[in-house]
C-alpha cells in the first residue's frame, strides 16, 4: 500500500523498479559550502580510517609501514570513489 506523497515525503518508486535509486529529499541534499565540507571530511576520513587500521596491524604483525601504506592507498581510493558517486555525478 502507497502513502500519498506529501511536501515532506518523497514518494515510492513504482512497482517492479526493485533496486531502483530514491530521488534524496531536496532538504537532505547538501548544497554550497556543505558539499566542499562533506567531500573534505570523507577524504580525510578514508586514509586516516584505513591507514590507522592498518598501523595496528603493522604493531600486531610487526609488519613495519607494509599495512599501514596499503590501508592509506585503500582508504584514499574508496574515499575518492565515495566522493565521486555522492557529489561528482551529474543528477
């Protein structure tokens, strides 16, 4: 069963579009400065997340820098990936 949509309700995707992508709500879509914001703490979030789990298992494993490069250049490329697919597309 559908709910009518409403000014603060983006409606259902039609029947038989599983998986199909949900417009966001245009109050939930960043814009402006909030996009620069956004897009600068996911890039900085990726490498020092990943980087940092691979320094504990470079102490764990004494590996030395080996897991720590790997979880910087890992943690670099999805942060850039997840930039891209939120803000970079066209829409």
């Amino acid at each position: 069963m559908s709910v009518p949509a409403g000014p603060d309700r983006v409606p259902d995707p039609p029947p038989g579009e599983d998986g199909a992508e949900r417009p966001m709500h245009p109050s939930l879509q960043p814009q402006g400065e909030s996009v620069a914001w956004s897009a600068l703490g996911t890039l900085l979030a990726g490498p020092i997340t990943w980087g940092g789990l691979g320094w504990l298992l470079d102490r764990w494993l004494g590996t030395s820098p080996t897991l720590t490069a790997i979880g910087v250049v890992v943690g670099s490329l999805t942060a850039f990936g997840i930039v891209y697919v939120r803000f970079g597309r066209d829409g």
